[in-house]
C-alpha cells in the first residue's frame, strides 16, 4: 500500500511518444499497456524469432559430439545413480563431483535418461535455454519499449556470437543467463508496482543461478538491490522489508543444496571436486569465489597476474572487454551499448523518483557494468566464454535505448546520437573484422560502406521523409548486425569441444592489429569425446598457454608431439596434462587439463572386459582424462586429484584400500596438472603423484592400442 509521500509511479500513455514529445518525457508505453498496443504482426514476429533462433542453435549441433568431456561424464553419472545427480558426481560410484554447484546438470542429466546418452541429449536443454533467455528479453523490454524494441534486443540477444556458442555447449554458463535474465526481469515487474512477490521470485532466480555457478550469481545484487531500494513506488520501510524476504528466498533457494551437502557425512558422500578440504563452503568462497578476483586459486593453474598484468588469463583492465582475445566474442554492440544507456538515462532524467523506465535502464545497464568491470579487472581464471553472461544485458539496453531515441528523434540531440551509436558500431565491426582478414575480407568495408551513410541519413531523421528515415534505420540496423552475424553463423558451422571454447573464426596472423591464434575446430568429434577445440588463444602475452591443445600434443588437439612443451615462446614448460616427464609413461591416447582422451577399439575392449567385476573400471589423473574413457566405456572411472589433478583425493591410503579391495580394474598411465609440476606435482608431496609413483612401483604395465594402462591386479614380475 502507498502514501500520498509515495505514489505508485503514474501510468504512461497507451501510445508510443510522439517524435516531439520533450526530452524529460517517458520515451516507453506504460507497463503492462503495449500489449494492448501491439500490432497484429507483433506475435508472429515473435514465434518467428523464437523459431529462428532454436533452428540457427540447433544447426549442426551434432558437430560438437559430447562438447566438454568433463561435464558430459557428469551427466553420464547424473543419469544412472540418483545420488550422482543431486550432489554432481563425475563418475555413477561417486568418487569426487564437479568444482561447480549441478544445478546446471539436472536438465541435461534428465534429458540423457529419457533419451539416452548422445550428443542430442546433453545439448538440446542448453538451446531451449538459449531461445528462453531469447524470449525473457524480449518480453522484458517488449513492457516498456514496445514490441520492436524487444524483438531488437532479442535479435541482438541471438546473434551475440558467444552466446552461439554457451547456448549450444554444456557448461554451466546457458543456465546462468537464462537465470540471470529472469532475475533482472522479474525486479523490474517489482518496480512497477511495488509488488513483493516479483522481488521474492526475483532471489529465487538468484539462488538458483547460486547453484549454477556460485558466487559469479551475486555479481549484479549490489545494483539491483540499489536500484529497487532506490525507486520502488512504496515507503521505505517497506522496501527494507521486501527486499529483506527477496534475501531470504535467496538464501533458502541456493542454501538448502549447500545445508545437505555440508550436513551430510563425508564418508558417504562424494569429495567436494575442486576443494582442498571436502568442504564446498571452501570451495565457493576460495577457488570459486576470491580465488577468481585476486588469482590467488589454491589447485589452479595460476592466474592473471593482477591489475595491468598478463599472466595465463590475458591482460586485465578496462579495455579487456574489447581486446584480441574478447572482442569478438561479446564486444560488437557494447560501445553503441554504453552510449544508449547513458541516452536512455538522459532521457529520463526529469521523471520522478519512481519511473519505471529509468529503473529499468539502472537495472539492466547496471548489471552490465557491474560484470563488465569485475571480469575486466578478475586477476583469476578468466575464459573469453564467460563473457555469454554480459549479453543479456547488453541486449536489453540495445533495445530500449534504441526504441527511446527513436521515438525521440526530431530533437536534435537524439538523432545525432542515434546516429553516433550506428557510426561507433561501424567502425568497431570494421576493426573486429579486420582481425580476421581472411574470413569474408569483403564484409568489413560493407559494414563501413553501409554504416556511415546509414549515420548520415539518422542524423537527418527529424527532417527527412519517412521512406528515407525508415530505410536509413533498416541500413544501420543491417550494418549493425552483419559482423555479429557472420561470427554466429561461423560458430554454428562448427563443432566445438574442450575445456576452452571460442566463438567466430580462426583468427588470422597477418593484416591486422593484436593477431591472436585460436583453436580451429576440426569436424565431428567421435561419441567418445574427442575432439579439437583444446587450445586457449593469445600469443601476445594475453593469455596464451605454452604446450599447445589437449593430450599434451598439437594445437588441433590431435596426439601427442606436435606443438612442444614451451612452444609459444614460454619457458615455463607445457600446459598440465601436456608434459613429457618420464613419470607420465606412454602418451599415446592419453587425455589432459584441456580435453578428454581419445580411446581407440583396443583400449575400450580392455576395460570393458569384467567391467560389472569392479566399482571403477579405471583410475586416472584428472577429470578430463577420465572422461574420456568413461563415456567411451560407459562404466565409472576414477578421476583422481579431481579437474586439475591436484585434489587431495582421494588419498594414497585411500586408493590403496580400493585396490586391495578389488574395486578398481586398471590405472591410466599419465595424464593431469600433478604430472606436470603443478601443486602437489612433480615434487612428489601431491596426491596424484604419489599415487602414480606406487602404482608404476607396484603393477605390470599393459598396452591396448594406443593408450597405456597398469593392470592393478597383477602385481610387477619380482614383486
């Protein structure tokens, strides 16, 4: 209930604002009424492009086989053993879980048990993640700027090529921008009217996004808890109180999973992957959580080396958003983006304290800027892929700041910066384009060619006739979208698998500035998880690994012994799992940090053999490396040492035990970052080390096709 001091914000017209309403007018219809004011041809342009984008993202989806190994094994487990599925296990006996909450999980772990485990099964549940995150733009933008300016920002939502690419891969990232968008959504809906149950249902979004990726959910709360403190239409006491209960759905909504798993007694529960002490608190405050802002990752691989520095993450700061490594990924429309956001607020600036249009600016422009500049700044583990959770956002302030100068276009003002975002969106496609200059060289100049005159004929949009406005809008328009477009349209041509994946083309070496090199992505990878996307970019200081792909060999992530330890211009040795350390053993199919193995006919008939004899029909260092022969095999496998082969588990007494116990068959010789000198490593303190140095110590070698086992039930000949 409000006070005459508090009143609801005053409802908007029906119709769209005239052309030459003043600049301090609302430029949006009212919450609620563009409904009624929808054309016919709204909703059929809607299913057009919900069916559209679910064709682009379903185009060659198969390509990608089972993706990231590491999750697909996940999901494997997930699907045959219940208690796999609820605490995220790699493996169905539940050795060790994933270094991530399993919300993100569940969809697909369901999807494989109705329809078996393919590729098809894993990935579908990430697309229909994408065209919803589509569709809850859209219908965000759609209540306060209209249909076109939601179907704009949907546009822009789909044809981001990151976004391509999350919403069609099985990380965890799909399920944070569709959770992040519904939030976002929902606050707004609050902030029409005041109503508690938005904000409730808007921390339910937020825990759940908690359970998806943890910490990386709370990053925008600050803003939106601001914004609804801020501008809500009733008294202040009782915003203090919603937003109160909006905390408590949070807590409920992402700690109930959190409680059992810390509740529960660790000796019958799977070890916390990721974690130093089997405690998922540590891991989401440590290697998730601080770990990822200062890089100071306990079991990582290091991180970025601070504020100005390049380290393995590329080089932080404010124009990280936009450089080699990043820029095509998520940057097309930003600068147009930041531009519209400040018009939009601008154009609000004389409305009162309650406009739900300026709120809805702050609220998406705000989440934007608060990711933007956290990833910007992250000194941790930073992948170019994550940048998927700045397009929802960046799409939503597209379209309504689009939609709001448009409408105010015979000022001045407007046009000229209406026309302004179209030129910096030119010009900034052209040197994203022009750093790929071997992939459709023609493109950058029509985007210039088509952009500038487009500029030109905006600028004149209060003056001009209405053909000539109309097809100056859909020139810009096209511009706008044709580098984004054609990155998309190169993402969904191929497949992509690995630990880290890119969007758009190969970039190439020469012609422009900042060349990087990037993964090329090979054709379809096998149902046993193979694949070639295994090389992070940079070659310039700006995050590049030395070693070079997956399995410790070349950039392709083919075998061993094409790209050398080191072979980047770094002295620091190969990447984990990319070493060539005696203690390694054979190399030959043997999976790493970045990709799973590659297991031949040979080396699946051998572990296959009595499999139903064995909890585990193999241990092997890391998770990448048990992935790969776990889905080849379909029986459990023993990631040791976790992810990065550097999790204190289990423990050498431990493994020990399950050996003498008969449940483990084979040890797969090689593979993880404690080969290779990382923490607990070579020094042999670690886990993972240790337990290869007993078992080359202690059992008979054998070789299955390409790859290299020891036998755990035939002690060594002498012994």
């Amino acid at each position: 209930m409000t006070t005459p001091h508090e009143p609801t914000a005053a409802p908007a017209p029906a119709d769209p604002l005239p052309a030459s309403a003043p600049p301090g007018a609302s430029a949006v219809p009212a919450a609620g009424s563009a409904s009624s004011a929808d054309p016919r041809r709204a909703r059929p342009a809607l299913l057009a492009l919900l069916l559209l984008t679910a064709l682009l993202y379903l185009w060659n989806l198969q390509a990608s086989g089972y993706a990231n190994s590491f999750y697909s094994a996940a999901v494997q487990a997930g699907s045959q053993s219940w208690k796999a599925f609820f605490f995220g296990s790699l493996d169905a006996a539940n050795a060790i879980t994933v270094d991530k909450p399993p919300a993100a999980l569940w969809p697909m772990a369901l999807s494989v048990r109705l329809f078996g485990l393919n590729s098809w099964a894993i990935l579908v549940p990430e697309v229909l993640m994408g065209v919803g995150t589509v569709a809850v733009v859209y219908g965000a933008v759609r209540r306060r700027s209209g249909p076109g300016a939601g179907l704009l920002a949907g546009a822009v939502l789909a044809l981001t090529p990151v976004a391509a690419l999350m919403f069609r891969f099985n990380n965890p990232d799909a399920l944070l921008a569709l959770l992040m968008a519904v939030a976002c959504s929902f606050l707004v809906r609050a902030l029409e009217d005041g109503r508690t149950k938005w904000l409730v249902w808007a921390g339910v979004a937020i825990g759940f996004a908690f359970l998806t990726k943890t910490l990386q959910a709370f990053l925008i709360l600050p803003a939106l808890a601001a914004v609804y403190a801020v501008c809500a239409p009733v008294r202040p006491r009782k915003r203090f109180v919603q937003l109160a209960l909006a905390t408590v759905a949070l807590v409920v909504s992402g700690g109930w999973w959190v409680a059992v798993v810390e509740l529960w007694p660790a000796s019958s529960r799977p070890y916390v992957g990721g974690s130093q002490n089997n405690s998922f608190l540590e891991l989401t405050i440590g290697y998730n959580g601080l770990g990822r802002l200062n890089g100071d990752e306990t079991g990582s691989v290091g991180g970025g080396g601070g504020p100005g520095g390049g380290g393995r993450w590329g080089e932080t700061g404010l124009g990280r958003m936009f450089d080699a490594d990043i820029g095509g990924q998520i940057s097309w429309l930003l600068p147009a983006a930041l531009l519209l956001l400040v018009a939009g607020l601008v154009l609000t600036r004389r409305a009162g304290r309650t406009d739900v249009t300026r709120a809805a600016f702050l609220v998406w422009g705000g989440s934007l800027l608060t990711t933007a500049v956290v990833f910007s700044f992250m000194a941790g583990i930073f992948h170019q892929y994550y940048t998927v959770a700045l397009a929802p956002y960046l799409a939503a302030v597209t379209g309504m700041g689009a939609a709001a100068l448009w409408r105010g276009r015979r000022d001045t003002w407007a046009a000229l910066t209406l026309a302004a975002s179209v030129t910096v969106t030119a010009v900034w496609g052209y040197v994203l384009l022009h750093r790929t200059p071997d992939h459709l060289p023609w493109l950058r100049w029509l985007v210039l060619v088509g952009g500038l005159p487009a500029a030109l004929g905006l600028v004149l949009a209060g003056r001009a006739g209405r053909r000539v406005v109309l097809a100056a809008a859909g020139l810009g328009l096209a511009a706008s979208l044709a580098g984004p477009t054609a990155y998309t349209l190169s993402t969904v041509r191929e497949g992509h698998s690995g630990s880290i994946v890119t969007a758009g083309p190969a970039s190439g070496q020469g012609g422009g500035a900042d060349p990087v090199r990037r993964p090329r992505r090979g054709g379809a990878p096998g149902e046993d998880g193979g694949g070639r996307n295994g090389t992070p970019p940079g070659t310039n200081g700006t995050g590049g690994f030395p070693g070079g792909g997956p399995n410790g060999g070349s950039r392709d992530g083919g075998p061993a012994g094409g790209t050398p330890p080191g072979a980047n211009g770094s002295d620091s040795g190969g990447f984990p799992g990319g070493g060539t350390t005696e203690a390694a053993g054979p190399r030959g199919g043997m999976g790493g940090l970045l990709g799973g193995a590659d297991v031949d006919a040979e080396a699946r008939a051998l572990l296959e053999a009595d499999a139903d004899d064995y909890t585990w029909v193999a241990a092997a260092i890391g998770a990448q490396n048990a992935a790969g022969y776990q889905l080849a095999t379909g029986n459990p496998v023993m990631a040791i040492g976790g992810f990065n082969g550097t999790d204190p588990s289990p423990t050498l007494e431990q493994f020990q035990q399950y050996v003498q116990d008969g449940r483990i068959h084979y040890f797969v010789a090689g593979g993880g970052m404690g080969m290779d000198g990382g923490p607990g490593g070579s020094d042999g303190t670690g886990t993972s080390a240790a337990i290869t140095a007993w078992v080359q110590a202690t059992f008979e070698e054998v070789t299955a096709g390409s790859s290299a086992f020891y036998d755990l039930t035939r002690p060594a000949s002498g012994d």
